[in-house]
C-alpha cells in the first residue's frame, strides 16, 4: 500500500511538481517518486516542471533570479523574503502570474488523466489549485514544504490542500497561520534511496581510498551546490597559509572560475593536498569518506550529512528561510555555525588535530 503521512495513493496517477529554484525542491521530489515506486512499481508517478520549460519569465524570476540573489545579492534575497510576507503582496502576484502558467498546468492534468497532485514548491501551489478548478475534475492537491524549521507563509496560503511538514515546529507554524490541524500532517525527510540504504559500517579510511585519497589522513569535503559554496576559494586560502595536514575535496559545480582559482592554490602547496571536482553523482561516498564537511544550510545538504554521520561546518544560511536548519545543526550536535573563513580554518585545524589526537569531536 503507497502512503505518504497517512494517504493512500494505491491505483493513482500522481504529478509531483517541482521548480529548479535550488537542488532541495527537485531533490526531494525525485525520493518521493523513488520510496513511492519501491513500494508500488505499479503506481504511475511523473514529475512535472511547474512553469513548463518554455516560460522563461517565471523561470527567469523563480529560478535564475532566486540563485543570483541567494549566493550573489543577499540583501536582494532578504528584501523579497519580507516582501513575500504580506498576504497582498502574494495575492496580487498569483493574479498577474496565473495567466502565464494556469492554462499550462490545465493541459499537463488533463492529457497525463492526473488523480494526485503533490506540489514541491509554494509559488507552483495556488496556480495548480486553479488549474485543477478549470478542469472540473476531483483531483487532490497536496504540498511538500521542502524548509524543514522555518518557512515563508508562501506555503501556507493553499488552506484546503494536504500539507507535509518535516517537523512539529512548522506544523504549528502552519496552522497558526490558517491551515486546519487534520490537513497538516508531519513525514520523515524525503532523502534519496542511496541515503536511505546506507552502509555507514564501511570504514572511512576504506571509502578514502576508493575516492583516490590517502586513508590516514584527513579529509576535508567543502561542497555546496550547482555553483560551488560561496567563499569556497578564501576557505582554501586560509587553510593553504596555515598549512593544515590534510586532503581536501571540493566540489565546484559548474563553477570554471572556482576551479582554476583552486587548482592554482594546489599547485603552489604540498600540505594540504587539495583536488577539485565538478559535477557529481555520488555525493554520498564524499560526504562518507569525508571527517569534516565544510557546506551551506540547505535541507537536503544538512539532511545527507547527517545521513552520513559527516560532521559540518554550515559557512552560511538564506536569510530566515535556513535559519532553522542551521539551529538545528548546532542544537543537536551534528556540526557548526562560523561564516568567517580564518575562523573556519581554525575550527578545522583544531577539529583534525584533536580528532588525530585520540580527542572526541
């Protein structure tokens, strides 16, 4: 029987939309559709992009615009955020985005018979609830919040769709803000089935060296996205002047211009030894070989940490959006809040050397 907090959805035909707006909402939608398929392999799940491919407004507004202001321009990011926080503001941009996106939506439900739709993002919500109004059909519309702790009231403006929560916290949050008790319902973390299935009994030094890196030495993971976690070069920099006796790994996306200014550093060094690489697809063996991570607060980064037992260093958070996820971090032990690079690079070198030194870390 496919449940998800408590739904059935056995002989349905379900869409799970999402928006590229990050790597947490897609990420998220993906596992779903994985743990939903594992557990009924007849159940037809498809994933549909919210705006459709060819918007290139909204995409533009909700995608590009949301990565520049999130790693580039976060005053940008954090007037917007407060901005989205009055109700009218939000009312007034569902009117003068519906007719780009409604009629789209309208067809995808229609053509693909849709029973099911789970949205992964809440600019997507409101417009699927009219879409699914223009039909005339009994469709049922359910909202993933992909912000664990704390979130926009963005999602919480769609009172009569099902909403999943990752936590108690945003559950009350969420019905303070006018979602009824019994729609609000509180599921595990959507993570990938390669987390999930974890072999963490696979000894570091093992796993080092599958990756090509030295198994008594410690490895340092700095990762954070499609473009490279921002300030990734100055934390090089600093552990290269202090000279910290380890490997480092760090993961540049699509970002050309932090790969060479890394790679330059690695080859006016021996200690620490550093290697970059670009996109990958198996984050989860890193984060595994890896004694300490150096990431942002992103829910799915924070989340596969953990699910790896790889202890981090969050450099940065989205304004409130994070903020939860980084408190979480910290309250329950699994790593650190520092945004400074020289601090950082002290916490690394104290962190390896009481870690070689026998100390608990």
């Amino acid at each position: 029987m496919s449940t998800v907090g408590g739904i059935k959805f056995s002989g349905r035909r379900i869409a799970l939309v999402y928006l590229n707006s990050g790597n947490g909402h897609l990420a998220q939608a993906l596992a779903l559709q994985q743990l939903l398929h594992d557990t009924d392999p007849e159940l037809h799940v498809t994933l549909l992009h919210g705006f459709g491919k060819r918007n290139r407004l909204l995409n533009f507004v909700f995608e590009k615009g949301y990565g520049i202001s999130c790693n580039y321009e976060s005053g940008a990011f954090s007037l917007i955020y407060d901005i989205g926080e009055h109700e009218c503001v939000l009312r007034v941009l569902t009117h003068l985005f519906a007719p780009l996106v409604t009629g789209y939506l309208k067809r995808q439900l229609q053509e693909q018979e849709i029973s099911d739709v789970i949205s992964f993002h809440f600019a997507t919500t409101p417009f699927l609830a009219k879409a699914i109004r223009a039909t005339g059909r009994d469709i049922r519309l359910a909202t993933v919040c992909t912000d664990p702790f704390t979130a926009p009231r963005a999602w919480f403006r769609t009172p009569r769709a099902d909403l999943f929560v990752y936590s108690q916290e945003l559950r009350q949050q969420a019905i303070a803000q006018g979602m009824a008790p019994d729609r609000v319902r509180i599921i595990p973390f959507l993570l990938a089935k390669k987390y999930r299935e974890l072999n963490t009994g696979i000894p570091r030094g093992i796993r080092k060296a599958r990756l090509g890196f030295a198994p008594g030495v410690p490895l340092l993971l700095i990762a954070g996205g499609g473009n490279g976690l921002p300030g990734a070069r100055k934390i090089v920099a600093e552990c290269v002047r202090l000279r910290i006796p380890c490997d480092i790994a760090v993961i540049c996306g699509r970002n050309t211009v932090l790969a060479q200014q890394v790679q330059l550093l690695a080859r006016q060094t021996v200690l620490p030894r550093i290697r970059t690489f670009s996109f990958i697809d198996n984050m989860e063996e890193f984060l595994c070989a890896a004694d300490l991570a150096v990431t942002k607060a992103g829910a799915s980064a924070v989340f596969e940490a953990i699910a790896c037992r790889c202890p981090v260093i969050l450099s940065h958070y989205i304004y409130n959006q994070e903020l939860g996820n980084m408190r979480y971090v910290v309250r329950h032990g699994y790593g650190y809040f520092i945004q400074e690079p020289e601090a950082i690079c002290r916490r690394i070198q104290n962190f390896f050397r009481d870690m070689q030194g026998g100390k608990p870390v």
